[in-house]
C-alpha cells in the first residue's frame, strides 16, 4: 500500500515536476527554472553550472545554450548529465539523471526567436567559455553581430538546445526534524516502465 499522496501524488513524474515548478514560480524571488546542470569532462573531472529549464516535456527536460561551450563538450562527450532544482522557499528539491541529445530542430529556432532581440544578439556575439581579452571586445562584437544580422537574426549554427531524457527522477520536500519525505522514480533505460520508491532521508 502506497503512502505517496499530497505534493508527491500521481505516477508521472513530469506532471509532478511540471506542478511544483509552478508553484515555485509564484513564491521564489527569481528564476524559479534555474537548475545546476552537472556534467562529466573527458578525464573524468565533474563540472556544474546553473542553467535555466526552458521546457518540461513528456519524455523530456530541455535547456539553452552554446554548442561551443565548455559544457557543450562534455555534454556531446558522455551523452549524459544530471541536474538539481532547489527551491528554498518550498523547501523542495528534484534530482535528475539520464542521456542527452541535442535540440536544434525548429523547436530551437523558436524558443531563439521568443527572446528578446539583445538576447539574440548577445547569443551570436559570445563565444562562450573561450577566454575574452575585454568586456569592450565583447561590446565591439555585439555591435558588429547587430549591423550584420539586422533586427530579425536567424538562430546562429552554434547555439541551441539539449534534451535531458530521465532514468531517474527523485522528489524531496522538507519534513520535520531532518525526516524529509523522498521518491524516486528509476528506470534502467527509456524505454522501461518506472520504479517508483520511497527512499529514507
Ligand atoms: C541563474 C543562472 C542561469 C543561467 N542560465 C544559463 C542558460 O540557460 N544557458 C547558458 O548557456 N548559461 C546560463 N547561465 C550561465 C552558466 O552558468 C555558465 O556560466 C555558462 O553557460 C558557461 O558554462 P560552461 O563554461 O560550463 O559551458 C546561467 C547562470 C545563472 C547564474
């Protein structure tokens, strides 16, 4: 007999994750969607950074960025990563590892062309993660990338998404005393039907 219910009920872990973002949207200070995306380099060193969730899909978790970047690489390298979201003003967390694929199909050119037009550009100015002599080079290029790519850039080659598809999805609410409520949803690959377990805290 299960006793998952509240905050944690339902099978679909996306559903659920969909839900409590939704309600970290209207209590957090700011950017609710910020994840600290973790990767692997190729020697085996891990990396982490924050990036910003952009989609909870079906199947999927989908973020924005450089295919030059540093996490690019070790993103196109292991073909896997894990993420964490923390919300302090909900007190919860969701940890989340699986394989990755690239996003550079039309749903990237439309998520590109949602942003504002000096996010666009910021996007075609910077070669992010490469050294920078100064920030006034990097005014000169975004003042270059706007005189040459105009008021409607195309999404550049060298930027878009990536989609994180799950093997594992863990749920985690504040409880009291340190007895925190956890569940994890696993699966070996993809194509499985979820474990769903309750773990201790
Ligand atoms: C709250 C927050 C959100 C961020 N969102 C993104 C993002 O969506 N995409 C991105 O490429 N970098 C984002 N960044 C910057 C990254 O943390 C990082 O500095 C950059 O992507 C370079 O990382 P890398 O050298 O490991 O590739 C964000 C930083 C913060 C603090």
């Amino acid at each position: 007999m299960s006793d998952r219910g509240g905050i944690f009920a339902g099978d679909d872990p996306f559903a659920i994750a969909r839900s409590w973002l939704a309600e970290a949207e209207a209590s957090e200070v700011n950017d609710p969607n910020a994840i600290a995306l973790a990767t692997v380099d190729a020697g085996g060193l891990p990396n982490v950074r924050m990036v910003l969730l952009k989609e909870i899909e079906a199947e999927s978790f989908v973020f924005y960025t450089n295919y030059g970047s540093a996490k690019a690489q070790e993103l196109d390298h292991a073909g896997k990563a894990a993420f964490v979201m923390h919300w302090k003003s909900l007190r919860r967390q969701i940890r989340v590892r699986g394989t990755i694929t690239r996003e550079d199909g039309s749903q990237a050119d439309e998520y590109y062309a949602s942003r504002s037009l000096k996010s666009r550009l910021g996007a075609w100015a910077s070669q992010q993660s490469q050294p920078l002599s100064s920030r006034g080079a990097l005014m000169a290029e975004v003042a270059r990338v706007t005189a040459k790519h105009g008021p409607n850039p195309e999404r550049p080659p060298f930027w878009g998404g990536y989609r994180l598809t799950p093997v594992e999805i863990e749920f985690w609410a504040d409880g009291a005393f340190r007895l925190h409520d956890r569940f994890r949803w696993s699966r070996e690959e993809v194509a499985q039907e979820w474990v769903i377990q309750r773990l201790s805290p």
